[in-house]
C-alpha cells in the first residue's frame, strides 16, 4: 500500500514530461518545414546554376548580360588591346614637328668656340718675331639665352638667339668679328637645353628631364633612355604599367605592353612633353564557392582559364558545383568603350574542358564564380535541423 501511494503520483507527471518533449518535437518540426520551404534564404556566398540561368532571362536581366558557353569558336580569341588609347596617341603624332630639333630657346645655355689665326682678337697679342708664324688660338665662351632671347659677347655685344639654330647664330657671331679679328671662325652648340627636353616621372629608373636630338626620339625611345621601368614595379613585360603622355592640354593613356614599336601611338616625342609611368596591375577576382574569396595578380604575360582557376584554389568539393564555373566580363569594342557584358560558362565535368580552359586567355579584372551544389544547401538544411531537434531528442531521452 505504501508503495502505491509513492508511485500514484509519478505517472501524471511522466505523461506531462512525455506530452512536453512530443510538443517540443512537433515545433521544431514546424519550424524546420517552415525553413525548408524558404530553401533559397539559407546562408550562401553564391547563387547556383540554376540561378544563374533564370537571371540571365529574367526581368531583373537590366544589363543585357548573356551566357556564353566556351568552346572551340572563342577560345582562342585574342585579348582586345585598348585600343582608344593607342588611337588618341596616334592622333597625337599628326602634331607637325619642328623643322629643326636644335632650335636655341630661351634658357639654354650656349658653349660658342671662337678660332682665330695670326692676330687674336681674344688671345695674347703675337710679337713681331711669332707674326711671321700663323697661329691658331682658341677661346670658349658660355652664354646663357636670357629671358629676352638675347645674348651678350664681348667685343660684340648684344645678339638675339632665340630666333635661330646654332650654324645660323655662329654666322651672325662670325660677321660681327670679321672687321675686329684675322678670320675668325665661328662654332656654337647647346650644351644645356631647359625646353628642348622631355620630363618622365612615375615608375621609371631614372626620372627627370629627358634631352630630345636630331635623331628624334620616340615615346619607346625616351622610356628606354630613362632606364625603363623600375624592376619593383615593371611587372610582366610592362604589362602592369599604364604610359600616360601629356601634351598641351591633351593626354592619353596606354598600357606599356600594347604599345609596340611599330604602332603609330608610339609617336616622335615634341619639347615639353611630359611622360609618367603608372602603376596599374592587372588582376582577377574569384567568388563563391572557393575556398578563399580573393582578388589575385597575373603574375606573368597571360594567364589561361585553367591556370587562374587553380590559383584561385579552385571550386571547392563540398559546396561547389564543378559543371557550373563562370567567367563575368565586360566585352569592350575597339574603341575601348564598354559592349556588352558577358557570362562565360564551362562545364569542368567534361574532359574537353580542361583543355578549353587551357586556351581560353583572362583578361583584367575578369571575375570567377564557382557556382554553388543543391546538395550543399540541402547539407545546411541538415544540419539546421539537426541543432533544431537536438534539444527535443534530448528531452525525450532524459524522460525515458
């Protein structure tokens, strides 16, 4: 008797627990439909294959972007140089040159030899005995052009220089010493010019004032004169440098590695021209189902399909899915103006791929998207609802 009283009481409440833990279940159960049915909010750092392909169709499509399969057709496509850049430094070479590249301006600095026989006007007066021996004595004068464009000499006086080239201001020297010296003969040169230069700066060995001769220099001439780019900064062949070239109130840009000696864009360098060298490394970036969101350098030259998706750690096995790889990029026309945007797709499943993606050239700043597996959202349904009905089994447990 004693005992069933002890025990009367303990039945209700162990039906009350086993009640408890059955509701706890139906609302975890509840709450994990509830969640299922709302799939495509579950925490993702990328869409799925599917979802590409409805966007692509879809209203919200206000880009115009289409899906382009890589195949043997556009594999091998070549990169587009910029193309708007070399055109307006072409345009650039139409400036007339200067007729004569030894022009004296104002501010250069003048060495001028004076040669004169028997007699020296600027020598040590001859004594009777070494006049009957012709001499030759010589005297070097410097002058600076002043603001003016004139010049001072003694004897002479005031001459203007601006105006002429060096054999032309050595005549009107000459002419003005003929009645003061025995034939005096005449040679000027420029020894230092402050106009007749080019000025590069940026990422360049040597930077500072370039001096422009009769050979006429072009835009790859003075970059090599100037040291080339620095060995911290040159990248692949020059290909992470952007020339930037000031004349007047034009500019234009190109990157080092599409300009080439033969191109129009690489145009006669003109006095005042002012060249910089800039850093602009190419890169490409990698989204979604990787290891490692990352913004990756070239590195080299070029970079295939192939080797940029296996620097970027490539899809990974657990959330990826290989037959959904994309390549985004903004097609430009030769102009360099943006044409349309571009999804390309290929399918890592297929063998045929790996070889595609051998010979399909990146570009900069294209971007990558590993897409992401259904089976990967289907495993973080899993695992939701298994921290959901953890605590309802735990109680069940504890009640038996």
């Amino acid at each position: 008797m004693f005992s069933k009283h002890l025990s009367a009481p303990t039945m209700p409440f162990a039906r009350r627990e086993g009640r408890t833990a059955t509701s706890m279940h139906a609302i975890a159960l509840f709450s994990a439909l509830s969640l299922l049915g709302g799939c495509a909010s579950l925490p993702s750092n990328g869409p799925t294959v599917p979802t590409v392909k409805k966007s692509a169709t879809g209203a919200d499509n206000t880009l115009g972007f289409k899906i382009v399969d890589i195949d043997a057709q556009n594999v091998n496509t070549p990169p587009v140089r910029n193309e708007l850049g070399l055109i307006q430094l072409g345009a650039m070479s139409a400036n007339p040159l200067p007729a004569r590249t030894d022009q004296i301006q104002k501010g250069d600095t003048l060495g001028i030899s004076v040669y004169e026989v028997g007699v020296s006007l600027f020598g040590a007066a001859s004594s009777a005995a070494d006049a009957r021996t012709p001499a030759a004595e010589t005297h070097l004068i410097s002058a600076q052009v002043r603001d003016d464009g004139t010049i001072t000499l003694p004897y002479i006086g005031t001459l203007r220089a601006d105006d002429a080239d060096p054999d032309t201001l050595a005549s009107r020297i000459r002419q003005r010493l003929m009645p003061l010296s025995q034939s005096p003969q005449v040679q000027v040169a420029i020894t230092q010019s402050v106009q007749n230069v080019a000025y590069v700066s940026g990422a360049i060995s040597k930077p500072g004032r370039i001096p422009l001769t009769a050979a006429r220099e072009r835009l790859l001439d003075v970059l090599a004169i100037a040291g080339g780019a620095t060995s911290t900064t040159a990248g692949a062949d020059g290909l992470d440098l952007d020339v930037h070239l000031v004349r007047g109130d034009k500019a234009a840009s190109v990157r080092l590695g599409d300009l080439r000696a033969e191109d129009v864009a690489n145009l006669v360098i003109l006095p005042g021209d002012r060249i910089e060298l800039r850093r602009a490394a190419r890169t490409y970036t990698a989204f979604g189902a990787t290891e490692k969101v990352s913004q990756i350098p070239f590195s080299a030259e070029k970079v295939s399909l192939a080797e940029a998706i296996a620097r970027a750690t490539g899809p990974a096995d657990a959330r990826a899915n290989a037959r959904g790889v994309y390549l985004f990029r903004l097609e430009s026309d030769s102009a360099g103006k943006m044409a349309q945007p571009v999804i390309y797709h290929i399918d890592m499943m297929k063998p045929q791929s790996y070889f595609l993606a051998q010979m399909f050239e990146m570009q900069d700043k294209d971007v990558i998207l590993f897409a992401n597996s259904k089976a990967s959202l289907a495993q973080k349904m899993a695992a939701l609802l298994g921290n959901l009905f953890s605590p309802a089994a735990a109680v069940v447990y504890a009640a038996k």
